[in-house]
C-alpha cells in the first residue's frame, strides 16, 4: 500500500519547502529567520511575549499555518486573521474555545498573553451552521521585539494539496457543489472537465483556493494573508 505524501509548506523567510512534520524545527534554526529577528532587535518598539502557534484544519491535516502573535494583540485579532485568510464567506458568528462544542467561550477581548501558553490547544470554530472548526496549538513563546508592525506575523503555510480530477485524474482546478452537497463527492474538476461536467443546480463550478473551508457555504476565498 502506498503511503500519503505528507502535506509540505513554504517558510515565508526564506522560501525552502518543508514538510510538515519538519517545519517547527526549520523555523527555530531558519538563518533568514534569525536574520529578521535580529534586525527586529535593533529597531524600535518594546518587547513582549510572542507566541508561536501552530494552526490547522481540525478536520484535514493538509490545510496549517504557523503564525507569531503578539502576547498584547486579543484574539479578536487572531479571529479576523483566520477569516481572512481561510474563512470568511458571509460574515457568520465564531467563537474560540479549550474544546469546541459543550465547552465555555473565551471571550474574544482576552488578550494572547492571557490566555496562550505553550503546550495549550484550542479550538475557533466559524459559522455554527456548516461549521468550519481550526486547532490552534502554543507550540512556543518567545521575548522579543515584533518583526513586523503587524500583530500577527505568517511565518509558513502549506502548500496547496494536489487533488486529481474525479474525470481525468489531472490536476484540478474547480469543484462542482454538486457533486459535494448531493452525492457525497468531492468533485475536483481540471479545466477541461469544468466546462462539460453536467452538474448546474447548484451553479458553476467554484474555484480550488487553499484553505478548508472550500466547498463550504459557497466559500470562494480569497484565501490570501490579510497583510
């Protein structure tokens, strides 16, 4: 039996592809990373707690992030980071938690340093219809100054999955509701196959974007870093 390719990623600093498994390590050892944090060091600004976390679909281990946040920035600010690069569709309700459903909300004002400490999950659930559910694990923190005036840094993603064409097995580019919502089918459709595939209730075919939440909700991303 073949074994799955394990999901890769890119380090923002310097580019290399990583796997998975192996993307923490590079990025505590990462020179280009050393090199801006360094700089960060001799510029302006104060130092604080900064966390690294990682970050996945709860659901599908090919869709992560791993982000540096400010211990001072709340998680109303982690909560907008996620729906813009992985969520938003139609301004649903979200909510974080320790364990999901049936567990109390932590209350979006908390801030990072209140509430995150290394060997600590949790989880941030969006819309509480058809629910897209993210595991965010403290794998570290740091004191240091921010490497960016932003709050939230990106520091690695993954890269897009490869998904086949259900037609031709070449690389696919769309996905048919269709197929997903009625038959039970991740329709992934290359761009041949996009335009004869008979599928039209539920409208054209909806672009491939790297995030989880596809064929969700009509989800079209954009799926890119906020900044």
């Amino acid at each position: 039996m073949s074994r799955k390719r394990q999901s890769r990623g890119i380090c923002s600093y310097c580019g290399r592809e990583i796997a998975k498994g192996g993307m923490r390590r590079h990025l505590m050892a990462c020179p280009e990373r050393q090199a801006v944090i360094a700089a960060a060091e001799q510029g302006p600004g104060r130092t604080e707690t900064l966390f690294h976390l990682q970050v996945e679909d709860a659901w599908r281990g090919d869709y992560w992030l791993h982000l540096e946040m400010r211990g001072s920035a709340t998680l109303d600010t982690l909560d907008r980071y996620l729906r813009a690069i992985w969520l938003e569709c139609c301004g649903h309700l979200s909510r974080f938690s320790i364990r999901g459903w049936g567990s109390p909300d932590i209350p979006m004002s908390r801030r990072a340093k209140e509430v995150f400490a290394p060997g600590r999950t949790f989880i941030h659930q969006y819309d509480f219809g058809t629910t897209s559910e993210t595991r965010i694990k403290v794998l570290s923190s740091r004191q240091g100054k921010p490497t960016t005036g932003h709050p939230i840094a990106l520091m690695a993603r993954n890269v897009p999955p490869e998904i086949p064409c259900i037609e031709c097995g070449r690389p696919a580019r769309w996905l048919c509701v269709e197929c997903l919502v009625v038959e039970g089918v991740f329709g992934a459709l290359c761009d041949e196959h996009a335009t004869t595939h008979p599928h039209k209730e539920y409208g054209e075919p909806l672009p491939l974007v790297n995030s989880p939440r596809m064929g969700m909700c009509g989800y079209r991303g954009p799926a890119e870093p906020p900044y």
